[in-house]
C-alpha cells in the first residue's frame, strides 16, 4: 500500500518517462522534420 501523495508522485514520474521516450523518439526523426513558419498556420 502505498500513501496518496506517493501515487500521485509515482503518476507523475510514469508520465515523464513516457514524454521524455517521445521526445527522444522525435529527435531521433529531426532529420526528416519540415520547417514551417508560424504566422503560416
């Protein structure tokens, strides 16, 4: 068992692990990105 507070920091945690996976993932395809302008969208 475990408190509320230490859920939620775990919650937390398992989100930033999934977003920093995901960012790597797109670094990783930087190569292949296309430049857009802002104000063109």
């Amino acid at each position: 068992m475990v408190t509320p507070k230490l859920f939620e920091a775990l919650i937390e945690d398992m989100a930033d692990r999934d977003l920093l996976a995901l960012a790597r993932q797109r670094l990783a395809l930087k190569d292949s990105a296309i430049e857009v302008d802002i104000d063109t969208l």
